[in-house]
C-alpha cells in the first residue's frame, strides 16, 4: 500500500475531529507544506494537507489519510461488529474501495487497504461485540513487527530456508534427466509400500521400473546431520532426506533404495532416500539419530560427519536381502537397562517395537525405545497389585491411555549382537553387481519379521548410544548454556578425552567438581554433555546415602560405584557433594578422614572396570556451597569448573528458548525481560517463565466468562503485564533467599540541588557503560565513589537515583549487617555481596555507615583481628572490580559521616578513588529546589509562596531537616482537616436526625457517603509550614558542620580526587 498524491488532499470531518486528525500530523514528524484547518460551528470542516517533496513525507501521508479514513467512516466497525468476523491475533484483513470521493482518487494500480491485528485480548481468537470490544486503531507509523515480539524465536539447530535463496538454488542447481540419471533404476510397478501418509515431509515417487541396470552413478559423499522431530514412524529407521536438486548427484528418484555407508569404513547397509525440500539444506542429508549411529558405526554425532550415498540395483521396488530366523538381541548397560523395576516395561516396549513394522537391521545395530517410569510405581504398589491380580483389563486401560498421551521420560537401548538367515539364491536373472550379491548373503542387512523371525533377548553390552532425546520428544535444554567459552565446552573437552580409546593406557583418573549458584545448569550440562558423547548418566544425590553410621554410608557409596562401573560408559554424578562434609563434622577426631578415604578408593577401583570394559567412569560431582567442602573430598577431585550466573545475552537465549511455542503479545520485548530478570539464573528464569503464564491464565478466567475449554482452545497469550507481574513475584521470592538485588524507583526528580555532586558520579558511571571500548585495551576503569559529609545530606537517596538512570540494580549493604559471630564468616560475607553483584550485574553496590566495617587497622584490639581482615578483604575485592572481565559493569558507592576513621588504604586510587563531599545548601535558591522536590506530590495552597519560606531558613539545614520541615507542615494540614470535619459532624449530629442517614453520624460513615472533595482535600498552606518551621530542631548544629568543613578541607587537599 504506497499512494502518491501530488496535489492537495481534502478530507471532510467534524471540528473535534480535526482537531486529532492536526495532532497526528505533528506526531508524524514529517515536514508540511501547509497545513489548512477551517471550521464554522458543529458543521463538517475541510482539512487541507499539502505533502512536501520528500518521500518520507509522501508515505506518512499516505499512513495519515487512511487512518482519517477509517477512523471517520468506521469501516473496521461495520466489518468485524456486522459480520461477526473471526479475529485471530496477527491475522491480516484486506479492505477494498474505502477511500472516499473528496479524498481524491488514487492512483489505479492501487493495492487494498491490509491491517494486522495486533493484539487480541483475553484470548487470542473470537468475535468482536458491540458494547463488549474495544477496537484500538493505530496508524501505519507504529509498525508491528509479528516475528520479533509475537513469537520467540526458533530453536537455532533448526534448518531453516528462505524462499529466495530456494528459488535461486533450484534455478542455479537444476539436473537434466537422462540416460545416465536413470541408470540405477528399476522400469517397472513397485508394490512396496512408501511413508506418503505424511505428505508434509517426504516427497512422491515419480517413476517406474522396468530391468536392473548394471549401471552405477559414483558415490556422493554428504554431511550428515539428525533429525530434530520425527518425520515418519513407518520409516525413519532406514529413511535418509536430502534436497531434490541433491537426488540427481546419488542418480536416483524420491522413494528409491540407496547403499549408504561411512567414510572411516567399508560396511554398507540400504537406505532409502526421500526429497524434502522444507527447511533442508544443500549438499546436507538428514536422517534419525538411530539411523546415523548404525551407519557410522556408533562414532557420536558431537563433531561433523560424512557418510556416501549411491544408488542401488532395486530401485523403488522392494530389495532382495534375506529375512532373519534368529535374531539374538542384548541390552546395552545403562541405569534404566539394568533396573529390575523397569524390565517388564523396556521388555514390553521392545516387543511393541519389532511387531509394529518390518524392519532392516544388521549385526551391531543399536535400536532405542522409551519408557514411562511412573508406570513402575504403579506395579510397585502392592494394593494395587492384589486387585489387578488374574484380570488384565486394568493393563489393558492404561495400554490404551498410554497410546494417546506419550509421556515417555527415559530411554532403554539394545544392540543386536548375533543374526542367523539364508542366503538368498541366485538364479542369473538378475544383477550381479557388488550390492546385489551382498544384499543377498545379508552385507546390508536382513529383514526382521516378528511373524517369521525368532527374537532372543539375552545378555548385557557395554556400548555408546545415540542421542535420540530430542528426536524423541524427551525435554531439550537452553541453547545459551552451551557456549563456545562456557563450562559445558570445558566438560566436553574432558570428557571426550577420556574416551579417546588410548586414554586407558595413561592410567587417567577424571574426576571433575562443578560449583556454581543452585539452579545455574551444573546438571543439565552434564545431562547434555552425556547425552552428546553418547553415553549414560548416573544421578546420585549424596544427602539420599548419607548416615548417622559413617559404616553404612561408605557401605552405600561403595555399592552405587559398583552399579555405575556395570553402565560403563557413564557419567556418576554426585550431587551435593558439600553432604558428606557435614557428615564428617560429627566424627570422632582422627575418623573424619574415613569418607574421604572410602571416596578415594571407589574412585580408583573405576581403573580396572575401564580396562575390562574399555569404557571408562567419570565421576561428577556439583556443589553450591564449596566453602563448605572438606579438604580432603576436594583433593580428590582433580579438576574444577565453575559456573557463574547467566549474562543478558545468556538470559536473552534462556527466555528465548523457555518462551518457544507460547504466543506472546505485541508489547512484550524479551530482550527487556532479560535485563530486568538480572541475577536470576536458569531455574529462577523458568520459575519465571511459568508464573507470568500462571498470570496469564489468571486473567482471561478474569476478564472472561466463557468456559475454560473453549479460552484455552482460543489460545491465550502472554502480555507485558503478566510478565510484571511475573517479575515482582519473583523477585519477591528471591530477595527472601539471598537479597537480590532490583532497579530502585528514585528519579532526579526526588533530589533537590546537588548538580555538580550528580555530574561527577555520572561521569564515573555512565562512561564506562556507553563506551565500553575506551576501556578495551586495558585502561582500567574508576568503580569507587565515596559520599562523605554530615548525616541526612542525601548520600542514599543520590546513589539511589544514580542507579535508577542508568538502569543499573542496586543492592544496599549496612556495615553492621556484614559483622558475624564466627571466624571467617564476616569476610565471607563480603566474599558473598560482591558475588551477588557481579551476578546481577550491571549493578551498584551502596555501602551505608562504611566507617562500621573498615576503620583503620591496628588501631583496635578487637578479638582475633575481625576488622582488620574484613577490611582487608574489602580491598582485594575491590582490587577485582579495578580490572578483569569478572569485575565489569560493577560499582561501589560508599557513604560515610566520618571519613578521618577510614583505613589510609581504602582511599588510594582504584578503590574509592573519588570522593564527593555532600554539604548543606549555601543559598536559598538551593534550599527551594529542596522544598520543590519534597513537596511536588503535596496538594498546596494557592497562597502558599516557597520562595518565602526557604528565605526564612537558616544555612546549616540539611536534607533530612527539610524533610522533616515538610512532612510536620503536611500533618498540622491534616490535623487542620480533620477538625474541621469534626466540627461539621457536631454540628449535623445537632440537627434533628436525617431518615436518610444513621444518627448521630460518625466520621467513618461522613468521609464515605456524604462529604464532598473539597472537604476531603488536605491543602497545605503559608501557616502550617511557618509553624512547623518554628517548632524545627536541625539535626546539625553550626559548630558540628564547622567541623565538617574542616574535614572537606582536609580531604580535598590530601586526596588526589577529592572534592
């Protein structure tokens, strides 16, 4: 829609009307020529618009005059309230000739009028009423962009195509079909049934056959990637798909059978290759993770793989390879594997697996299935056991259930390790090229009938699996957590040594301790890193094998060591290691060694399991508390990785990825949810996630009354407000647990004088956040500010509203609250408050009462020298604030009435290397802007003058006085109202009593029902705050701030940055 005018447009409205249709135009922003209103009365005036010469100005046009249009003619009204048309948010709806006569005649290449729905509310999806729906319309100069804000983005291991590049590519890499092409095929009716059912993935068979060609196309040789989602059930255990323009490369058509084998070896097996041009890329073939495994030869997908595709003498017909008479099959050992509780449902899901298809499988194949293991507790309870006992109708119900709901959350892996079949005669009517004589003695694989084939499941293997989780449905996982820099990339890359099949030779003893906040990922990374190296986890919460009896609790550790060294190759991962400290603290002296010895041990013993096996077991163990970890364990874990809280980027990535597949409203930015969710990590973030959905459910059964089956199948989306909500709740919840820190709501406004005071800090604040590469090459920035001056100047309230504008959290310290009775818990807790800032970061950490926690040293002869070593810790975190990646973005804003007590060292440059002195105002014009700040949100008197009453005040006010000056004056106005109002009830309650009213009347019912707005209204006026000042008595003496006046005398001099 872009409409050009080059003369004059005149559009006919009444005076109100014009008046919104002139404010529109300025809030354009585009340059008029002129701009005519005329009007005579309530009749209809002509607005006259000139456009200028700038395109710009052309297009703004254009947006104006369809927005008088429709808002003038009510052409959205009659549409959606007449027709009882459908809304769907972010539908689009077209409207033709609504263009009226005296607004011109636009061109006749016109487009129709097309607007987006932009918002629905409550629910997504429903009929507009009249009286009932709002309808909002805004112009087309707020442009609405669905895919940034309505949707979070896609996963981005998802294929993704533009259709432009896929034009191009099917333009640029078109085949020509001939001789050559068509030589692997067979020319003649196929009976062998394809997946066309699921027409969205796979492509149709184009040909038929006719004679076996003795022909080959040569090998081509792809990257491989898995599948994300299951294509087709039927067929993805041997289906491979590439593009269209890649089938000409293979020589082959959609639907025919291909040899597919990898490059690190010679093994082959059939495959059969689909066109799928949705979402696939290139010179790239997809196919199940199952499928790329058995190709490969169980090598894992972690790194780029290549296999070779060529064609195969069957074409699209069904191949001539034997059909197995025994196929001996064994469990590949995992947890769930060797579980006696889940055997009768792994049994039941592999017996599901081989009777629903015939299959292809050859020696060596791994095949996956998946269990729900709450159904084991359901056979586990005896009560239940005695009623379904001799009546199978119950497993029946559930079996059936089970089909419609998939809540499948563990997988069970086998390997077949031994096929026996026939080999196939031939008769010399067909080829006898390489594939056809190996797929006739079983080379590339053999058919497995449930109805012919004889299937013994027997013995235990010790293999790596492919990573089927997300293939099959089980929960992925934030790709943020996964960095190229991050703990998880670290993990990899010890693990992935220690599988390196010499690694054994070395004697390597892997054991890892991940320590990080609860709820950063430490287990979802050693989930995903398990998962992505193909091997097992084993999930051990150390609180569950702990014991009053040191014995017993060795005696447990020991054997679940033994049941993961029977997994191998795996992860033990020991949760909470920090429970076996706490064990050990009531241990007789000279015993608290006996766990950490029995640890060690288990851990050595893992060595001869990994030669026998040639799997080895790493052990894993997280922590969030490891100040609270005994030496000795920690000796035993060779190596450390530490996770800190998530950054805005990360964030951004987490909420991304928990809001995929939710509909979002159009006022919802997740890239602002990410700085205002600072120091939450992942769990607290999903924990977020689910209660602004909570909100949003909440308020459709709020604003709506339809019933809740047909709001959720209108969809509901999330708006801004529910994730405000969201994030009040969570930082409520938050701040309980460890006192996070939040952006304060203090503007400069609540601050009256102190300019030159608020340039400085801006200036040490804002530089290094909007010009971060000033300070790239290793300048290091100034974090520390110090506020000294007499008490009640507005230190707090200035650090307060320095965070607020520069959008920074702000977490406020006492000094006393840092003192503790214990050894090395006061220094701890500062360890503690620089770590919740740097994980809220940016953020501003305020330091009231500094001179409490870092007065001089040697000064005091406190016990055990507590002062000195919490100062002393003060300096070396802020040391690592001054320089280092850990510190950036981090400030520290102290405050003080006595800087004279402060240690020397605190003062010298890079700590609290500027000082700022907060005195008293030294003009009445100071002390009124003061005044205008204290009483902006006051009701004043029209007589009441300011200016005179700051004249009045002397000059060592300080701000707590002022405060204290209009908060008296406020309640002498109030106390002034409420006489009054008691004045008026005794003379009513005089009166003869009302009928209408209860008698006599009390000040409650007066205030509620019959007093007016003027009687309630508290107007302060000249006397209440003449009285008030009378009665002030200033917290400061003038002797007290002549003392203070000698120490910012003192300060400015001997300090380098003082003032």
């Amino acid at each position: 829609m872009a409409y050009l005018f080059d003369r004059p447009l005149t559009v006919n409205c009444t005076p109100a009307f014009s008046d919104e249709l002139h404010d529109q135009v300025l809030l354009s922003g585009a340059l008029w020529e002129r701009l005519c209103l005329s009007s005579s009365g309530d009749s209809p005036v002509a607005v006259s618009i000139s456009p200028a010469t700038s395109c710009n100005s052309r297009r703004t046009l254009d947006s104006l005059l369809s927005w008088a249009i429709l808002k003038q003619d009510n052409v959205l009204e009659e549409r959606f309230f007449d027709e009882q048309t459908i809304l769907r948010q972010g539908s689009m709806y077209t409207f033709e000739d609504v263009i009226p006569e005296n607004a011109g005649s636009p061109p006749s290449t016109s487009e129709p009028y097309q607007f987006v729905l932009a918002l629905a509310a409550p629910v997504l999806q429903g009929c507009a009423r009249r009286q009932a729906t709002r309808l909002i319309i805004t112009s087309a100069l707020a442009r609405y962009d669905s895919v940034s804000h309505a949707r979070a983005d896609p996963p981005e291991d998802t294929p993704r195509s533009d259709p432009d590049s896929e034009a191009e590519e099917s333009e640029d890499e078109g085949f020509e079909i001939d001789e050559a092409f068509l030589a692997g095929s067979i020319l003649h009716s196929s009976s062998a049934s394809s997946p066309l059912a699921v027409d969205d993935y796979v492509g149709n068979v184009n040909g038929h056959r006719s004679e076996v060609s003795r022909i080959h196309a040569s090998e081509w040789s792809c990257e491989v990637r898995p599948l994300t989602a299951q294509v087709s059930a039927q067929w993805d255990d041997c289906a491979v798909y590439v593009r269209t323009c890649d089938l000409s490369r293979i020589g082959i058509l959609s639907g025919d059978w291909a040899v597919a084998r990898s490059g690190r070896g010679s093994s082959s097996r059939l495959v059969r290759v689909y066109a799928q041009d949705t979402q696939m890329e290139p010179n790239i073939a997809y196919a199940a993770p199952q499928l790329l495994h058995n190709i490969l030869g169980g090598t894992p997908l972690h790194d780029t793989q290549t296999i070779y595709l060529r064609s195969s003498p069957f074409g699209s017909q069904q191949p001539t390879i034997p059909t197995a008479r025994t196929m001996t099959i064994a469990r590949v050992a995992s947890p769930a594997s060797t579980d006696r509780a889940y055997q009768r449902l792994f049994l039941r899901a592999l017996q599901d697996y081989l009777r629903q298809e015939r299959r292809i499988v050859k020696q060596g194949d791994v095949v996956t299935v998946t269990i729900n293991t709450d159904e084991a507790r359901r056979h586990d309870d005896p009560e239940s056991s005695e009623e379904s006992n001799g009546d199978d109708d119950s497993d029946t119900l559930v079996d059936t259930l089970s089909d419609g709901f998939d809540e499948s959350n563990e997988l069970v892996f086998f390997m077949v390790t031994n096929i026996e079949h026939n080999v196939i005669p031939s008769h010399g009517e067909v080829s006898s090229s390489d594939a056809y004589v190996g797929s006739t003695v079983g080379e590339l694989g053999c058919w497995v009938n449930s109805a012919v084939t004889r299937i013994v499941q027997t013995g235990v293997e010790h293999s790596r699996v492919p990573d089927t989780a997300g293939y099959l449905g089980l929960p992925e996982y934030p790709s943020s957590l996964f960095g190229p820099d991050s703990a998880y990339e670290k993990l990899l890359a010890l693990t992935a040594a220690a599988l390196n099949r010499h690694a054994v030779d070395y004697q390597l003893q892997l054991s890892i301790l991940l320590k990080g906040p609860r709820g950063v990922g430490k287990y979802t990374v050693a989930m995903q890193v398990a998962r992505r190296l193909g091997i097992h986890l084993y999930e051990l919460d150390c609180f569950d094998i702990i014991d009053d009896n040191v014995v017993k609790t060795e005696g447990t550790l020991r054997a679940r060591f033994e049941q993961a060294a029977a997994c191998s190759p795996c992860i033990l991962l020991l949760r909470n290691i920090d429970a076996f400290s706490q064990t050990t603290q009531g241990m007789e002296s000279g015993k608290e060694g006996n766990l950490s010895n029995a640890l060690q041990e288990c851990i050595n013993s893992l060595q001869q399991t990994w030669s026998l096996t040639g799997y080895p077991v790493l052990v894993v163990a997280t922590t969030s508390n490891p100040e609270r970890v005994l030496p000795r364990i920690m000796s035993c874990l060779k190596h450390e990785i530490v996770y800190e809280a998530p950054g805005e980027r990360e964030r951004h990535e987490i909420l991304t990825s928990l809001l995929h597949g939710y509909h979002l409203g159009p006022d919802v930015s997740v890239k602002d949810l990410a700085v205002q969710t600072a120091a939450l990590v992942a769990a607290d973030l999903a924990d977020f996630v689910c209660r602004a959905r909570r909100a949003s459910v909440q308020r459709a059964l709020r604003d709506t009354d339809q019933g809740e089956v047909d709001m959720f199948n209108a969809g509901i989306p999330i708006i801004a407000a529910d994730f405000e909500l969201a994030l009040l709740e969570s930082r409520a919840s938050y701040s309980e647990n460890i006192g996070a820190p939040k952006i304060p709501s203090v503007s400069w406004d609540d601050v009256g004088g102190l300019a030159h005071v608020k340039a400085d800090i801006l200036d040490t604040i804002q530089l290094p956040l909007e010009h971060p590469e000033l300070f790239a090459d290793g300048l290091k920035k100034r974090s520390g500010i110090l506020l000294y001056g007499p008490p009640g100047t507005g230190k707090t309230l200035l650090a307060k509203a320095v965070a607020t504008s520069c959008a920074l959290n702000f977490f406020s310290v006492k000094g006393p609250e840092l003192l503790n009775m214990y050894i090395g818990e006061s220094e701890a807790n500062v360890r503690r408050v620089f770590q919740r800032a740097r994980d809220a970061r940016p953020c501003v950490i305020f330091f009231d009462e500094l001179d409490s926690v870092a007065p001089k040293r040697g000064n005091h002869g406190d016990s055990g020298g507590v002062m000195d070593r919490i100062v002393s810790q003060l300096l070396a975190e802020l040391d690592g604030l001054s320089g280092g990646k850990a510190g950036a973005d981090v400030f520290v804003i102290g405050a003080t009435n006595r800087p004279d007590l402060l240690d020397s060292a605190l003062l010298r440059p890079g700590r609290f290397d500027r000082m700022l002195y907060l005195g008293v105002s030294k003009t009445h014009a100071a002390q009124l802007n003061i005044l205008q700040a204290l009483t902006r949100k006051f009701r004043l008197h029209p007589d009441l003058k300011l200016e005179d009453i700051a004249e009045q005040c002397p000059f060592h006010y300080t701000g707590a006085d002022f405060y204290a000056l209009c908060a008296d004056a406020l309640l002498k106005a109030m106390s002034r109202k409420a006489e009054e109002l008691e004045a008026t009830i005794a003379e009513l309650n005089k009166l003869p009593p009302d009928p209408q009213h209860p008698y006599p009347l009390t000040p409650q019912y007066y205030l509620a029902v019959m007093a007016t707005t003027q009687e309630t209204e508290v107007l302060v006026s000249q006397e209440d705050f003449e009285t008030a000042l009378r009665e002030l008595v200033p917290s400061v003496s003038q002797a007290e701030m002549d003392h203070y006046a000698q120490i910012q005398q003192r300060f400015s001099t001997e300090t380098i940055n003082g003032s």
